[in-house]
C-alpha cells in the first residue's frame, strides 16, 4: 500500500495535514511534501533540519526548533519571558486568541529572544515563530527586540534576527503601528554602537515587519522560496495587483532586486553566520601593539 | 449647494440645506435690495446649534469619512496657507521624482523649515497623478533626502501626513517600498534636528509613519491613523468587510484615542464642521501648533533631543510584565 493511502486522505485534505505538522510535530511516521507530495519519513526530515530532501521545501520552524538548528546545544538563555500581551484596545476576542496560541505554542508571544553562542561566538537572537498570532508584532514583540538590542549594545554583542511574520498584531491597532517606530530606533542606536546587524527572513517575512527592524540589517538573508514582500498576502489580494511576476514577493523576487544579500538553504545558515560573524568581529587591540 | 451632491456625507446634509438656505436669501438681499439680516442670523444660529449637535455625535467611522472627505483640504492647501513663502524640491536623485510625496523649503513666520508630506488630488486626472496619495520607494526616499539637508542646515522638519497607505505596486516592491519605509523609521529616530508631524486627514498605516517618526506627533480633531484600513481589517479578521464601523471603533483610530493611547502629543481642533468648512482657519491652527512645538524644541540640545525621541517611541506599547518564568536561567 502507497504511504499516501494511509493517510487516507488527497490533494488538499493531504497538504492541510502536512500544514498542520508544521507546528507540533505529528504523531505518523510519515509528513507528505506541501510542494512536491514527497511522501517523507518523519525522522530523516527532523535530520534534515524541516527540509524536504527532493524538492528543498523549507517546512516553517518553531522559535525553539529554530534556535535549535542555529545556536550550539545547551548555550541558549533565553531573555524577558514574564512579557505577555494586555489588551490596550480592550479589542473582541483578542484575550481568547492569545490563550489559544499560548497553549498552542508554548509560547508567552510571538517571539523568544535571547544570549547564545554560534561557534566561538557570542549574539544576541531574537525568533519569531509564525504559529503564535501570525508572528505578528504587538507591544510585547516590540519591547522583547528593543530589550534584547539594547542588551547587545549593553554587551557589545552581534544581533542576529529571524523574522517571519504576517505584519502588525491588528488587536493592538495603533500601538503595533508603533512597534515599527520603536524596534526601528533600536536598531539606529545599534548602528551607532558599530555591532553587526544580522537578519533572516523565513517564510513569511511581510508587512509591517518586513517594513521596520527586518530590512534594515547589515546583511540580509533569507530562506529559499519564502513569501517576503510589504503587501500581506490578503493585502495584496484585496488591492487586485494584476501582471505579477512569477515569483512575486519571494525571496528569489527579493535577490533579483536588490533587497537581500543571499538565499540561504537552511543546512547552509550556520555556517554562513559564522563567516560573517567572523568578518564583523571587532580586531582585539594588542596593549603592546604600539 | 445642493445637499444632495456627491461631495456632501449623510451626516452633513441638514447642514448643507441650511447654508443653501441661507445663500438663497443672501442673493435675494443683493438682487431685491431687501433687508433679511434678521432671518439670516436666525438661520446661521439655527445652522451652528445643528453643527455643534451633530459634531458631538459623531461616530468612529463618521470621522473617517470626515478624514476622506473629497472636499477635505490636501497638504499642499495647508502649505499656501501656512507659509509666507515657499518652494517645493523634487526627485529621490535614484530613480525618479514621486507625486504622491511632494516637499521643499518654507518660511514660518521668520522661520526657514523643511516641510515634506503626501499629497492626494482633488479630481480625477489629478488623483491618478499623485496616485491617490500613495507613495512609492522614491517618495519615501525624496522626503529622507529633504530631511538630512534640513540636518545639514539645522533647519526643522515639518511632516504632513495624508495617504491611505503606501503604495504596494509590483514597482514598489521591485524598488524596495519596505525598505524605503524601514531606512526612514531608522534614520528619522537619529535626525539631528528637530521633527513635528501632523497627521492632516488619513494616517494610513506604514505609509505614514514612514514620515512621522517625529518629535512632536499632533492630529488635527478629524484625522485617523490606523495601523490597517477599517474595511481590510475587519475583511482579514472577521471575514466581513461590512463591518468597517464595528471594526473603525474597535481599532480606536479617531484623534482622541490616539491621544490617550500616547501615540499623539496633541490634537488640534478644527473649524465647527471639520476643516473643509473653513481652510484658512484650519492651515492657521495648523501653522500656531507647528510654530509652537518647533519653538519649544529648538531650545533644546541635540542630544536632549534625540535622547527624548528615543524614549517616546521606546515607551510605547502596553503589555503585562510578571517574573521571569522559572527555568529562566539570563542575568
């Protein structure tokens, strides 16, 4: 009997399922590729970093997965993780919504932030996970990036940022507007304190996320085939746009014009930061050099 | 004028009676030689109690129609009012010179300013040519452009803030419109001069603050400034796009509640029955306010400044904070 069968399910039932695992890891053996319907044995996509073996697909990670296949094992603090979200707006359904990801993630908000070590380095990481609210940024998301930028200026320490997010958390209104502002200034201020800036985008990197903190690293990454663009998904739709490109708003769209400085397989990433880590590491001054 | 004429909203049509009213007798006056001033300032009374009425009712989703009035004065009517004199600049010297983000230099009262805004257009042709006050990459990058020559010359900056939302075209995205907004945030909250933004009509979203990352943020009394259209909003998250006015309510977009929410430093009252009914003297509240707020700043130290700037936009947001959770190993 063929894999797929014992799934039971086709077509759009099969890649809904394959979606679902995206967060927690499902309990088959098997996970079916959204992209190519590869039928993947669950263990060797794990060992695979979440990456189909035949057609490359990047499955989304979760912030911890995430970190887990970037910082060296058991070096990860994590930073601010009594931050949850209020209500400001007193907005309908926004409190029940929270709990829901809450319970669904793990997670207190849409991003963990940070200290680690990548090889013999030291970096600030700040990850968003897609699972919680979209990844969408709200007070906490910003005040977590704030803090932990302002903690790298404190240390003298590199920023590395994994963004994937729908946008602006709509439930806090203006104040997540405000996000944009604030997350922006932090990293002004660690421009001027001359600390490497790292970013990289997974899918999705959109809208107001895509528009502050995320666009303005020193070097830009991003995950192949990931939906990277100003204009949300539904945005986009709603505005009508007409004569797309093929590859409108990915990541491949980005580095064809200029926005990114590579398309980093995810078996690639780490190594690829430590290279630029290492060319960003400030020259120790000798006190006998003179 | 006629009330029942495009131009005119729902609410304002008992209004527009009155003053067609009003007009009527005022020619008759002229071309009979009667004497009807006494009917007149009846009705004028008539017409201002019914103005104040209606005014203090307003809903939510009445201010932004009141924002989006098609007869609502665009940034460039505030700029012929407020400046004694003025130029407008052009080009981002990248890629092309954007309509829908118009700029120069201007004289307040003695003061030489840089002023940088979007720009709508009032009839049709006009609207496509300053593409309904969307702006593109090189709009963003003309008005970033404008502002570092104003730091270069330690002239202030004013922004007038008036787009649905920035324009999110194949071109935009192939330019880099994410970035051009991303660069402003992060180079306006370092600028060293001082900055004050006043959202005229629509703040959309990151088309606007992407000029507003001020040290003075004020709204003029029927403005909004939303992080998402009303209509998107409730589209996206409650899959009803009719429920735009449920939605602008809940969103808290009026000017009151982005002044209580910390976003805004001041609201700037507009002539009884919103700025179209009165331009003059609403570019000239515009212009007390602005001269106000780049008086008080202009005393301040560079690093004062910046170092406030900084802390504004640092402290906004709310959320809840408890102890760290119990694994939390951290400093």
């Amino acid at each position: 009997m063929a894999p797929a069968q014992w799934f039971g399910l086709k077509g759009k039932a099969a890649r809904k399922t394959a979606r679902q695992s995206i967060d927690a890891l499902p309990d088959g053996l098997w996970t079916k590729c959204p992209k190519c319907n590869e039928i993947l044995f669950n263990k060797e996509l794990e060992k695979n970093l979440r990456v189909c073996n035949k057609c490359g697909y990047h499955y989304k990670l979760g912030a911890h997965e995430r970190i887990g296949t970037v910082i060296d094992d058991g070096t990860f603090e994590e930073m601010d993780t009594g931050l949850t979200p209020a209500n400001p707006l007193e907005f309908p359904d926004y409190e029940t919504a929270i709990k829901k990801d809450k319970l669904k993630t793990g997670l207190s908000d849409a991003v963990v932030t940070g200290t680690g070590e990548i090889g013999d380095h030291k970096v600030v990481v700040g990850v968003a996970d897609f699972a919680f609210r979209g990844g969408s940024m709200g007070s906490v998301v910003g005040e977590k990036i704030v803090r932990a930028i302002e903690y790298a200026i404190d240390h003298k320490l590199p920023v590395i940022m994994f963004t994937t997010s729908g946008g602006a958390r709509m439930q806090e209104g203006i104040l997540s507007l405000m996000q944009m502002a604030k997350t922006a200034a932090a990293c002004a201020k660690l421009q001027d304190a001359g600390l490497p800036y790292i970013v990289v985008f997974a899918d999705p990197t959109t809208a107001g996320v895509h528009a502050s903190y995320a666009s303005i690293g020193d070097f830009i990454f991003a995950e192949p085939g990931a939906l990277v663009g100003f204009a949300g998904a539904r945005v986009a739709q709603q505005a009508g746009l007409i004569h797309r490109p093929d590859n409108f708003q990915t990541s491949e769209f980005q580095l064809e014009h200029g926005m990114i400085d590579r398309i980093v397989p995810r078996r690639e990433l780490k190594s690829t930061l430590i290279k630029v880590l290492d060319f960003c590491r400030a020259k120790e001054v000798k006190p006998d050099a003179a | 004028m006629p009330p029942n004429e495009w131009n005119v909203l729902d609410f304002e049509k008992p209004i527009t009676e009155l003053d067609a009213q009003i007009a009527e007798i005022k020619r008759l006056t002229i071309e009979r030689g009667e004497d009807r001033s006494a009917d007149i300032e009846i009705l004028e009374r008539d017409r201002d109690r019914l103005l104040s009425e209606i005014f203090a009712n307003l809903t939510t989703w009445d201010r932004v129609l009141l924002a989006r009035h098609p007869k609502r004065p665009y940034t460039l009517d505030y700029v012929r009012v407020m400046f004694d004199d003025f130029i407008d600049l052009h080009g981002d010297r990248l890629f092309a010179d954007d309509n829908a983000m118009v700029g120069g230099i201007g004289t307040l009262d003695g003061r030489q300013v840089m002023w940088v805004g979007q720009q709508k257009g009032r009839d049709l042709k006009d609207r496509q040519h300053r593409n309904f006050g969307s702006a593109k990459p090189e709009g963003y990058r003309k008005a970033m452009r404008l502002m570092h020559l104003a730091e270069k010359f330690k002239r202030p900056v004013v922004c007038l803030i008036d787009t649905p939302a920035a324009d999110c075209s194949v071109g935009a995205e192939e330019r880099g419109i994410s970035e051009a907004i991303a660069r402003n945030l992060m180079e306006m909250s370092t600028l060293k001069t001082p900055i004050v933004a006043v959202v005229l009509g629509e703040g959309g979203s990151g088309g606007a603050l992407g000029i507003a990352v001020a040290d003075r943020v004020l709204m003029l009394e029927h403005s909004i400034y939303s992080v998402i259209p009303p209509e998107s909003c409730a589209a996206i998250l409650w899959r009803d796009p009719s429920k735009h006015k449920e939605m602008a309510e809940a969103l808290k977009i009026a000017s009151n509640d982005a002044l209580r929410l910390g976003v805004v430093d001041e609201v700037i009252s507009e002539p009884p029955g919103g700025a179209h009914r009165n331009v003059d003297l609403a570019a000239r509240s515009v212009r007390a306010a602005i001269i106000k707020h780049i008086d008080e700043l202009s005393k301040l130290k560079t690093n004062k400044l910046l170092e406030q700037r900084y802390q504004k936009f640092r402290n906004m947001g709310v959320f809840e904070e408890s102890a760290p959770v119990a694994s939390e190993a951290g400093e």
